[in-house]
C-alpha cells in the first residue's frame, strides 16, 4: 500500500511541494510554483507587491490560493494519485497577516471540488493584499532631532 506524505512550504517567493513515499522512503515528486514566474499577472516582484512606500511591504492572499491550486494540478497531470497523500504537513513565511470576513466559514464548510478554490473564497477577505514579515509600515520611525544651538 503506497502511503505518501507531502510537505508544503509557502514563501515569500514561492510555493514548494515535496511528497515522500513513507514505505520506500524516496522523495516521489518535487515542485516549486515562484509566483513571479507561474503567476505573472499578479505583477509581484520576488512575490511581493512594490510599493512607492518602502515600509509597505504587501503580497496578494488570492496569489497563493491559486498558487496551492496550480501546484495541486501538476501533481495530478504528473500521476500523483492525491487519495494516496495520508498527511499534509505546511510551513509559511514568517508571518503574513490576511484577514477575512464572516462569509470565510460557511462557504469553507461549503466547498465544492468542481469549482476552483479561487472562485470559491475569493470573496472571503476584507483585504486585497495582506503585510507580510518584512512590512513595517505600522511600526514607529525615530526621527532625528537636531541639537544644534
């Protein structure tokens, strides 16, 4: 019985997939969606949104949805048999802040496999873009003051 365990891991630049086959104990599949290159429509730049202001540092939530979405099909156009996948392990970027409406709940207990996630709870955040780990446009700045007399 073939038993495959995937590790997904979300960056600032990219989305990263290895699946292990746990009873051979070889890596089956390996992939790595770079957002600038596999969704260019978004306009980032190393994943992040550029911003006139250097403090604001933002990334579009929908890029990786459909991110997750794009990875999940060159698994299946590549064989992977997902029913085989037994667990899921992820990891993220520092830290990335998307905040999301009362509608998120109830559409995510609703989803329907023959609809893109995209389409699906792509009405579920308040905000376009959310701040990532390398935004500071909240923090205080210290300005200097002249002592001069």
């Amino acid at each position: 019985m073939v038993e495959y365990f995937l590790g997904l891991d979300c960056s600032t630049q990219s989305l990263t997939a290895i699946l292990i086959d746990f009873n051979s104990k070889e890596i089956k599949f390996q992939y790595s969606i770079n957002y600038d290159r596999d969704l260019p429509y978004y306009n980032t730049e190393n994943g992040i949104i550029i911003d006139k202001d250097d403090k604001v540092v933002h990334s579009y939530p929908l890029m990786w949805i459909e991110a997750l979405e794009l990875l999940f099909g060159v698994m299946k156009k590549n064989e992977i048999q997902l029913k085989e996948i037994k667990a899921i392990s992820g990891s993220g970027q520092q830290h990335g802040t998307v905040y999301l409406n009362d509608k998120f709940e109830k559409i995510l207990e609703n989803l329907d496999p023959n609809k893109s996630l995209i389409d699906q709870i792509g009405d579920c955040f308040t905000r376009k873009t959310a701040p990532i780990w390398m935004d500071s446009s909240t923090s205080n700045h210290l300005r200097t003051v002249s002592t001069e007399t």
